[in-house]
C-alpha cells in the first residue's frame, strides 16, 4: 500500500465555526474520530457515524469511499498538524549546540506537538485512537497508522543516531518507540493537566524526564563528534 503524503490541515477549519459545522465533510471527520476512539477501527459503525451527521450513505461515500478514507482523513486532519510540526521544528532541534542540549531538543521537538493537539476536543479523540493502537494486536488501523508515522520519525531516528553513533539504528528506534507509547499514553493518564497551559507544560515535562532516561538507559550518553 503506498504511503499517503500528510499535508498541512488546520486544527480548526478556516470557514466560521458556525459554517463548518454546517459542512457535513467537517463533521463526518468530526463525529468519527469519537467513533474510531470509543470502538477502534474495526469496531466503528459508518452508518451509525452518518445517522449522527444527518447524512445518508450516499453522501458519506463521496466524500469518503470507504471506512479505510474516513479513518485516513481523521489523521490527516489531527496527525497532519503534528507531523508538520515536527518537522519544522527539526531543523532548529538539530542546530542546537551541545550533545545533550540537542537531544533534549529533539524530544521536546518530538513530544509537545502531540500533547497540544490531545489539549483539543478533536485531537483528544485522536490521542485515544493512538492510545489504543499501541496495545493492540496488529491489524489495519496499525499499517494506517505507521504508514502516515513512519516517514517523519525516520527523520527523528536520524537524527538521534548521530547523537548516539554506536548505538544499532533499531535499538534507537525501539527507544523511540517505548517513548511513543509513553506520550500515547500521557493525554489518557492525565487529561486534568490539558486543560491549562501550565498543566500541559509540566506533562510534557515529565514526558521529556522519563524519556530522556530511558533512553540513555538503552542508548548511553548522547554525544558529539
């Protein structure tokens, strides 16, 4: 299946509020990505997405021709924003001095970005659906998902190996992933500390702490040649 390229999608749609919530593209998006966080991908009905919408089936199918699209566009519209983040956030990441500087940089770089997008109504229901996916078993819903991931946190794996050279790429990469699974599960465990500003900032906080000594209990030291 080839990999779908994420573009920029605004969290809050452009038109005014009142009129996106008229748009019933807007909204099938909206109403699903509750749908696909409360019964996963499998277990999401598109009739009982579309009763909510007020639209019928024929609707829904123009503008997503399949369960599979619908799911897509979810990502793409929380997902998107995230990964565009991240990758302009690299470039100043990687130009930071100092080994350990720039590693902190590059987690804060990774991290914030999911946990401001989870801060939204939409996007929480996207941070359950990636909560989720972490433990289950594998499935459609994971290929999508790794498939709309993985290009961008090759850039970070990159980026992490020159920072730990003697380190095999896939252990950087499992260090990578254990994180993940730790800011997966972060918005879930702590929805109170979304709310605010302050509270969002101290659990990215605690996501960079636990992050950063697990990987340098994999990894050792970051360093600099």
């Amino acid at each position: 299946m080839a990999t779908r390229r994420l573009t920029r999608v605004d969290l809050d749609p452009p038109a005014p509020a009142e009129a996106a919530k008229a748009d019933p593209k807007v909204r099938l998006v909206e109403v699903a990505a509750r749908h696909f966080a409360e019964a996963g991908f499998e277990g999401a009905s598109q009739r009982a997405i579309q009763r909510e919408v007020g639209v019928n089936p024929a609707t829904a199918h123009y503008y997503f021709g399949s369960k599979e699209a619908l799911y897509r566009a979810v990502l793409e519209r929380y997902l998107g924003n995230i990964q565009a983040e991240r990758i302009a956030a690299l470039p100043r990441a990687n130009a930071t001095a100092g080994a350990s500087t720039r590693f902190h940089a590059l987690l804060v770089a990774y991290l914030t970005p999911h946990i401001h997008t989870a801060a939204t109504e939409g996007g929480y229901n996207y941070a359950r659906i990636l909560a989720a996916i972490q433990f289950t078993s594998p499935g459609p819903a994971t290929t999508i998902i790794n498939e709309a991931v993985n290009p961008v946190r090759e850039m970070y794996v990159d980026a992490l190996k020159a920072l730990f050279p003697k380190t095999p790429r896939a252990r950087i990469y499992t260090a990578l992933h254990m994180t993940v699974m730790l800011m997966a599960m972060a918005p879930i465990r702590a929805r109170d500390q979304l709310k605010d500003a302050k509270g969002r900032k101290a659990l990215i906080e605690e996501l960079i702490t636990y992050s950063e000594a697990g990987f340098r209990a994999m990894c050792g030291e970051p360093t600099l040649k």
